[in-house]
C-alpha cells in the first residue's frame, strides 16, 4: 500500500483490488452464461488490510437484444445481490437496468438492506 502526501501533510491512501473472470457456457450456446469471479483487495482504512473478493453471475441471453444477469458477489467489504437487464442492444447503442441489495453481512442482503439502482446508456461498435 503507498501513501502520498498533498502540501498540508494530508496523507491520500489508495485501494487496489484485482479480480479474475472466467464465462462458461454450459451449452456451447450463448443463451446461458455462468461467470464466476474471484479475487482480493488491499486498502489500508480497513482493520483488515487484505481481503479475498469474488462472486458468481448467471446470465440467460436471449439473441444478444434482451439479457437478464442475476448476481451474489463480495467485493468492496460488502455483499452485493443484483438483478440486472440489457433492455436494448442494436450494437450501436445499448440500454441497461439493474437492482441491487448491498450489505456488510450475507443475511441483510437478502432482506432489502442497502437498495441501489443502475442505468446505463453505452455507446460503440
């Protein structure tokens, strides 16, 4: 972990964290992903300097237009449980839409703690 230092004295921490990803497709198909990711973190304002991260996503595409990914990860020191839609793909423009629940524990994510909400407008070829 490095420090930096601004004119006052300020000391400015930075996180790192490296996460792996693997797609298995268990049909061959693109219609159904399973994507595991696992991985770790180091950020010095925790009491616990390192952290193991890591999670599964399940995705269900239907023809690359409409997508539904559901996921439990933990990254960040929280649990996250997500439920996220690709609305619209026409591969110049994509619409996305996503729920999530976070907690600090696995119990409260499944209770409606912590509600968030995405959305995204990509852009690109």
């Amino acid at each position: 972990m490095e420090y930096k230092t601004d004119s006052e004295g300020k000391k400015l921490y930075r996180p790192f964290s490296m996460l792996f990803y693997a797609n298995y497709r268990p049909f061959d198909r693109r219609i159904f992903t399973i994507v595991p990711s696992l991985g770790f973190s180091i950020n010095a304002l925790y009491p616990e300097i390192a952290a193991m991260e890591g999670g599964l996503y399940f995705t269900l595409d239907l023809g690359n237009i409409f997508a539904v990914t559901y996921g439990l990860n933990f990254n960040d020191r929280r649990w996250i449980s997500s439920l996220d839609f690709m609305l619209f793909n026409c591969r110049a423009l994509e619409l996305d839409l996503g729920f999530s629940t976070q907690s600090p524990t696995l119990e409260k994510v499944f209770l409606g703690a912590g509600l968030g909400v995405n959305v995204a407008l990509k852009f690109g070829w």
